[in-house]
C-alpha cells in the first residue's frame, strides 16, 4: 500500500475545517504560539461626577420692603413708657392748665354771679350794669392796697353789700372804688344804673364768693395773686363767723379792710 504523505494529510484537514465552519479543527500547529503576550486590558475610566446645581438666585426685595427690613426694631422696654406716657401727659396738661380758682368759693361764686350777669353780662361785659372784663373790676378795686392806701378788696365787698344808695350815704362820697383809679373814679350813678344793695339778700359767704368769682374771671390777676385773694377771703369768711357778724349791711370799707387785715396777719400775706 502506498503511504500518503503527511503534508498532504494536513492540507486536506484543513480544507474540511474551511468547508465546516470548525476553526477549532485546525492542528495545534497552527495555533498562536503560546508565548505571544496578552493583550494589557484598558486603563479604567474614572466615572464622571455630576457637579451640583447652583442655588436659585432669590428675586431683590421691594424697595419699601427692604427698607422695612433695614429699620430697627423698637427694644421691649420701650412698650411700658409707651403705655405709660398718655397717663403722664394727662397728669402733666392737667397740672399746667388746671384752674387757678379752686375750691368751695370758686364753685359757689359762679352760681351767685347769675344774677350778677343780668345787669354785668355773663361774660362781664356789662349792660345796665358796668363792664368788670378785661381787668375792668380791678382797675376799679386793685389787688391788695395800693399805695393811697386803698383795699380794693374790701371796697368791692362794701360795694356789692350796700349798692350805690348805701355807699353814698356811709362813705359820704359821690364816688366809688379807688380814688385814684387810672381815668378818673367811678361816680355814682352817673352814667349807668344805680347799683343794689346784696349785703340783705345773701350771707357773708354766698357775697364774698360773688365778689372772688368776679375777679378770678375778669379782673386779669395771675394764679398766684387768684391763689392769695381765695385764701384771704376764706380766713376772712372764718373771722367773721367767729366775730358772729352774720351779715356785712351798713359796714364801711374801712371795717371791712379791718377785717381782711387780721386774716392777713393770720396768713402771712403783705399788705402790698
């Protein structure tokens, strides 16, 4: 038998493994040689870390709210003297403005004056009777005693309590009030009505409360002066009661002045 050489063995394997589709039949020889390095795997791609999103921008404030925002705030102890301070202000008004006339005369004398006003006017601005506003029933009665010596206020109360026809016929004169009063002395029933008698009809305090009322209202005297004739007249009334004089009908300026002059004394208040 004749022995077919290897080579031509090998060929013809290899044209079967062509014809099947089998690469794995292929000898051993012709595989690649085992010393044929690997191929180095691929350098490892780091992963991608996504970057955050940038915080959303906020929209700029109104201009009146920026500025609310921008005011300071008013500290808590403020809220108390805040609360506090219309009380305060009340008692502080109240303390500058209060009348100057106080008490039970005050109030009594504004009740008697009433009648007084049908011939004086309410506001003092006279009628039948004279004007005592504007500092008129001081000029005619000054405060305290002038330097002729005269006591303007014991001369209104002889006034109110004896009239005109009582005045003239005590003091003997044809004037009343101060003699030396700025424009001449009033005269008696000489432009206006004659004046009443009152010193019958009302008590000692119900005239002297007429007569303070009088001059607290229109005779233009400050609070101090207001303040001194209040506690004069007081003491005064005081004295009379005292004395037991209930009434003052047929006294002269004279016995009045007095009077006045020992609730001086007994006040402390000068004669000027």
């Amino acid at each position: 038998m004749t022995e077919i050489p290897e080579h031509l063995l090998k060929k013809a394997a290899e044209a079967r493994a062509r014809l099947s589709g089998d690469d794995a039949a292929a000898p051993a020889d012709d595989a690649a040689p085992a010393s044929t390095p690997a191929p180095a795997p691929a350098a490892a791609v780091p992963a991608v870390v996504a970057e955050p999103e940038p915080p959303a921008v906020p929209e700029p404030d109104a201009p009146w709210v920026a500025a609310a925002k921008a005011r300071k705030t008013i500290p808590v102890w403020v809220m108390p003297v805040l609360l506090f301070l219309p009380i305060w202000a009340i008692y502080y008004v109240g303390y500058l403005e209060r009348p100057a006339a106080t008490g039970g005369l005050a109030v009594e004398g504004a009740e008697i004056y009433a009648t007084c006003a049908g011939c004086h006017g309410v506001g003092g601005g006279g009628g039948s009777g004279r004007a005592l506003n504007d500092g008129q029933v001081t000029a005619t009665f000054p405060n305290g005693i002038t330097a002729g010596g005269y006591d303007g206020l014991a001369g209104q109360i002889a006034w109110v309590a004896n009239g005109s026809a009582g005045t003239a016929e005590l003091e003997g004169a044809a004037t009343y009030g101060d003699p030396e009063r700025v424009g001449g002395a009033h005269q008696i029933g000489a432009v206006l009505g004659n004046m009443a008698g009152f010193g019958a009809s009302l008590s000692i305090e119900e005239l002297v409360a007429a007569v303070f009322h009088e001059r607290a209202q229109f005779g233009n005297l400050d609070a101090a002066q207001v303040e001194e004739e209040l506690a004069l007249l007081e003491e005064f009334i005081v004295i009379r009661e005292e004395s037991g004089d209930d009434d003052l009908v047929g006294e002269t300026v004279e016995e009045i002045s007095a009077d006045l002059d020992e609730a001086r004394a007994a006040l402390g208040i000068s004669e000027g």
